[in-house]
C-alpha cells in the first residue's frame, strides 16, 4: 500500500533517536526525547490552501526538522509514518 498526501501535506518517516549521549552514557527508551528529524517518504501536490498558493519546498528524501508534536501518526504494513503539513516543517537538514 502506498500513502499519497493531499494539498501540502508530507509523509514523513522519524529517523531512530540516540541510544548513547556523547560522552557515551547509554540512555534507556524512557530517557530519549521524540526524535524531531525526519525523511521525507511522499509529498503532496501542493497547489490553493485556504486560498493562498503553496508551492511545495521539500522533496522526498529530504531530512527535515519537525516541530516536536506536530502530525498525526499513522501505521501502515508495519511501518509507522507522520503525515503532516508542509508548515510544520522547520528546516531541512543538511
């Protein structure tokens, strides 16, 4: 099954969090913050959202910063994504 977002939305896949700080203390699950980068897996067609133009600024591939609650999570085939809006995005990382 494949996901194909609508408007401005974008498919996100969160990367896994750091299991060790630097300097090398491991941390447990319960210690790691939510992951805020993520990779762009689909992106929606962009076009007039509440009547303003949206021209789409991430492709898919991209590693993107993400605002720390933003989306909703979906699961599919076992996989779990984030679909969100393109205004949710902070920043590409690069």
């Amino acid at each position: 099954m494949n996901i194909k977002p609508l408007a401005d939305r974008v498919v996100i896949k969160m990367l896994e969090a750091e299991e060790t700080t630097k300097g090398g203390i491991i941390l447990t699950a319960k210690s790691q913050e939510k992951p805020q980068v993520a990779e762009v897996v689909a992106v929606g067609p962009g076009g007039v959202v509440d009547g303003k133009e949206i021209k789409m600024e991430v492709a898919v591939g991209d590693k993107v910063l993400i605002s720390k609650y933003a989306g909703t999570e979906v699961k599919v085939e076992d996989q779990e994504y984030t679909i969100l809006r393109q205004s949710d995005i902070l920043a590409k990382v690069e």
